[in-house]
C-alpha cells in the first residue's frame, strides 16, 4: 500500500496500527443496521448482505466497500474493511476512507479494541 494505490485494506497485524481490526461489543445484525445508517447519510448503497459469511458490500459512486464481520461470540465481533477506488491513483483515499468509517463505527457501536485475537 501507498500513496499512488488504490486499494487498501485492513487486517489483524498490520503497520499501520490505524488500519487493524478493529473489535466492537455487538453482533452482525447491530453492525448491518449502522452500515445501513451510514450508507444512508454518505450518499452509499449497501448491496448486498450474507448474514451467514458476516460480509457486507458497498457501492458507491468511485469506490467500493467489502465488509467481513466475524463474529467472536453473541456479543463480540471484528470488522475488517476492504476499500477500492475505480481510477488508476488511489492518492490514498483508499486509506483515508477506511480510518473514516472506523472512526465512524467508533462513534455508534460499543469499541473494544485492536488486535485482540493475535494467534
């Protein structure tokens, strides 16, 4: 990941501490309705919902969002964010984009933090 790339995408042991998973005391269905909330007020569609495989797609207009939820327990689940912009330079929007719905998701889920089921 750089400056010019892009897609970027977010992981238990990544780098960037800004870019790992992230923990929230809630479960996937809690996590869908924000999502809903979110692409309703920033101009996204949530397209497509497998409650089964915890994964949530976005769309929007230059970029797209895949959502993996794993669900921990009944209460616990870790998000991971994949984003990709649809131009040749990403100028690190991709990254931006995913510290925005972090920050986000921060704001309207029960945060528990990064990193916590490091094998």
């Amino acid at each position: 990941m750089g400056f010019f790339a892009n897609t970027a995408e977010t992981r238990e042991l990544h780098k960037n501490d800004k870019l790992r998973t992230r923990y929230y005391r809630n479960g996937i269905k809690q996590i869908k309705s924000v999502f809903e909330k979110i692409c309703s007020e920033e101009d996204m569609q949530l397209q497509q919902y497998d409650e089964r495989w915890g994964d949530i797609y976005i769309c929007a207009y230059g970029f797209e969002v895949f959502v993996t939820v794993s669900q921990i327990s009944p209460i616990e689940s870790g998000i991971d964010l994949k984003v990709n912009y649809f131009s040749t330079f990403g100028f690190n929007r991709p990254e931006k984009k995913i510290i925005h719905l972090y920050e986000r998701l921060d704001k309207m889920l029960i945060f528990k933090g990064t990193m916590l089921h490091v094998n």
